[in-house]
C-alpha cells in the first residue's frame, strides 16, 4: 500500500517560486516517499530530525536547497511536507 503525501499550503504557495530544476528534483523524492516511505537514505544529506521528522538536500551549493518532512501517520501511512526551500531558512 502506498503512503499517502500530503504538502501544507503554505509549502504549495513556494512551490511556484522554486527553480524548475528544484521542482523536478522535488517531483521524484515525493514519488519515492509514495512508494518507499518517509526514510529515504539514498538522498543526499538525508537524516532524521526527531522520531518522525525528516530531511534531505535537493540541491548541494548556493543556495542549498532542502526538503522537511513528518510522518503524521505510521498506521494510515500519510507523511506530509512542512518545508522546501533553502538551507538558510530551514525550520531545524
């Protein structure tokens, strides 16, 4: 059974305001956090902030470009995405 993702309102509102490059990185560590779950050590930088907060880079450099995420439901499988965006701002 797939996870299900879901992506906070404000997160969506950023969205349009990535470079379509970031986007397209985005696209496919979602499709991954679909099929393979919120622990995803294949990513670049990947870690676990607490018992069920993640992240990982999108982008090395400057900007460096990061992806927050939280597992809101282990047993429904639903994680949703609290921040995207660069390093610099990151909520950790």
């Amino acid at each position: 059974m797939p996870w299900t993702i879901t992506i906070k309102r404000d997160v969506q509102k950023q969205l349009e305001k990535l470079p379509q490059l970031i986007r397209e990185i985005l696209f496919t560590l979602l499709l991954e956090l679909e099929q393979d779950g919120p622990v995803r050590g294949n990513w670049s930088n990947y870690g676990k902030l607490s018992k069920n907060r993640h992240h990982c880079h999108l982008k090395k450099g400057k900007p460096t470009f990061v992806i927050v995420w939280e597992v809101k439901d282990k047993n429904r499988k639903i994680v949703e995405v609290t921040y995207v965006g660069t390093h610099e701002k990151a909520p950790y």
